[in-house]
C-alpha cells in the first residue's frame, strides 16, 4: 500500500486503515514496554441534520474543521485519523484513562465552543460525543476500539456532547 492510500483526500489525517495500522503498532509496542495507551473515538453529533440543514459541502466543512482542531489540540506523540464519515479516532500514548479523559473533555469544549459557517458565512456551532477506552492485557485493535465505540454510543444515548468511558 502506498502512503497516499493512507490519508483521508478531505481532512489530510489518517484514514481508517491509515490510523488502525498506527494502532496496531502502538499496541503492539505498549504492550511490549508495558506502557499505557488509551483511544478516543470522537463522533460530531447530528451531523447528518448539518447535512440537511446546511448543504454536503457545509458538512464538509465542518469535517475539516473538526479535523483541524483535534490535530491542533493533540500533543505531538498523539495521532488522529478519520475513522468513519463523522468520527475520528484519537490514539494517546502513554496516557491512563484518567489522562485521555481530561484530554477529551478539553477538545470536546473546544469543538463545540468553535464557530463553524455554513456557504452564506452563517455561524454556528456543533458538539462532539467522544468514547475512550484504554488498553489492557489480552486487547489487539479490534477489542480496544470496540470498547471505545461502545462508550460512544453511551455518551450518544445520553444525550451527546459529553464523554464517556
């Protein structure tokens, strides 16, 4: 695969496959150096209502800026990548659940405390649902991002705009 098979043409982050093959690296090396790692999957809530109600290439934009400010509010050994159409994947070495939580709660009252526009230079603003998980022993990607996601899902049942682990 080449390298460019591994970028997202929208946002300029990772991929999915991009940021899993990451994943799977840190994993591998956390484990082997015993060192924690915890994930984030972010998710902009009703993104698909921005897409209604503003137009595809306002979502767009909002994709991008949301992209914009977790690569900007991420410290320099994190790793963030497009996971899925609205969701990003957060990867934080080093970093105990404690840690990832603080880390999310600051970029999701970042995000939703961002103007975004819509094509008429509108302004408004979207909030994000993040699920962390942090990795324990036996975990390989799959079962670490499948915790992520189940809390993501709570964090959305509850009602969005918060994080849940």
């Amino acid at each position: 695969m080449s390298t460019s098979e591994w970028y997202d043409s929208l946002t300029e982050l990772y991929n999915r496959q991009g940021i899993l093959d990451v994943l799977h690296d840190l994993i591998n090396g956390a484990q082997r150096y015993k060192q924690d790692l915890s994930v984030s999957l972010l998710d902009i809530d009703h993104f698909k209502s921005i897409n209604e109600r503003y137009g595809q290439f306002t979502g767009d934009s909002v994709i991008e800026n949301v992209a914009k400010i977790a690569y900007r509010n991420i410290r320099a050994s994190d790793t963030v990548g497009r996971y899925g159409g609205d969701e990003f994947l957060i990867i934080l070495p080093r970093a105990n659940l404690y840690s990832a939580k603080v880390s999310a709660e600051r970029m999701r009252a970042t995000i939703e405390n961002a103007d975004m526009k819509d094509s008429a230079d509108n302004i408004f603003r979207v909030t994000v649902s993040q699920g962390l998980s942090c990795l324990e022993q036996g975990d390989d990607t799959r079962s670490l991002v499948a915790r992520a996601e189940e809390a993501l899902q709570r964090a959305k049942k509850n009602g969005g705009n918060r994080v849940e682990m």
